[in-house]
C-alpha cells in the first residue's frame, strides 16, 4: 500500500494538496486552469514508480469545482507508463456525471481510454468512435473504487470490485514493452480525491 502523502506525488500541471474525506486520508488534485487544453500531463506523479505489466487500485472521488464550465463532468483516472519528461502516456478515466444523465450518447461516454500525445479522445472518437469508451454507472461525490489490469498491449478498467471490466483496450497506442511512472490523473473542473493506491506488479 502506497502512503497517500503529498511529498511522494509532485504535482505536473496541477495542484496537490493534502485532504481526508468522509475520514479517509486522500490526496486532493485539482488542474493549473493555465493548460487549457484536454488530455494533457496534468497529475501528481508518484515518485519512484516504473510500472510496465500487473495492476493499479485506488479509490476516487470526483466533485466539480465552483468554477466548472458546463461541459465540465468530474473527469478522474489513471494515468501509467509516463516517461520521465511527461511527454508520453497511457491514461485511463472516468467521467461521473454521465453515469446518470438521460442522454445516451453522453452515458455511452462514460469511460474513457486516452494515449498522451498523439491519441488524445477526440481524435480516437472521431477514427474509432465507441471503441475506447463506454458506459458505466457511477455518480459524482462518491468514492468509487477503481482497478487498472495491464499485460503488454491489453489495459482493462473495473469499477467498484466489479468481476468485469466496464472498458477493454487491447491495443495501447504506446505498445507492449514501455514502462513509467503512475499518476493521479484529472481534467477541466474536477476537483479529484485520490486514496488507498495500491500497485501490484505482475
């Protein structure tokens, strides 16, 4: 189990403060507004991490920020594999607001797979729209148990303890042999809450 504690996750293009919520002891990480645009480096990066293959936990929990812009919808994941200037990424997220809204389109993009740089979620939705994301149910300000599974090419994300994955990727767009570091990944209006992070290696 890793300690939650600030100075293990210098914060890129963001900010990291310490918080506990509903008695959990959590990282609070929130976007530098400066970056504007989506899908970008903007997470507290855990020190001392080189992930390749095995399996990611953490619970989070999502609120959106007074500020929020109306497209804003609790954007909050996982970013692994970082390499050591940040410049290139795999990444995976939720976005809770969508997991109870009336619209189908917008629930159908409920989770969301991204590689940093060159293969941000608007690019993938418009090449391969619905493979790289889908529905789950989840709901803002709750903390939400979320699970990574990595082997090579193949990334699968569970949401609360769930047997099956909510989103299957089996072709990262970094490949089979990278490794990097981990990281508390957010978006656009999101005020995330990271806590009980625990990495298993395969």
């Amino acid at each position: 189990m890793n300690s939650m504690d600030k100075s293990r996750f210098p914060a890129v293009y963001s900010f990291v403060e310490q918080a506990v919520v509903d008695g959990k002891k959590a990282l609070r990480v929130t976007k530098d507004p400066q970056v504007k645009a989506f899908d970008e480096p903007t997470f507290a990066r855990l020190v001392g991490s080189e992930f390749k293959d095995g399996v990611i936990e953490v619970q989070v929990l999502s609120r959106l920020l007074p500020d929020a812009p109306d497209f804003a919808r609790g954007f909050i994941g996982l970013a692994f594999r970082i390499d050591a200037s940040n410049t290139h990424f795999e990444c995976l997220y939720i976005r809770p607001v969508n997991g109870r809204v009336q619209d189908q389109v917008q629930r159908n993009h409920a989770t969301q797979y991204f590689s940093y740089p060159d293969f941000k979620f608007d690019r993938l939705r418009q090449e391969a729209n619905g493979k790289y994301e889908s529905y789950a149910d989840m709901r803002l300000d709750e903390w939400i148990p979320l699970k990574i599974e990595v082997q090579g090419e193949t990334a699968k994300l569970f949401l609360y303890r769930q047997e099956q994955p909510v989103l299957v990727v089996q072709d990262l767009k970094r490949g089979a042999d990278v490794k990097g570091a981990i990281g508390l990944w957010v978006d656009v209006g999101t005020e995330g809450y990271f806590t009980d992070l625990k990495i298993t290696d395969a």
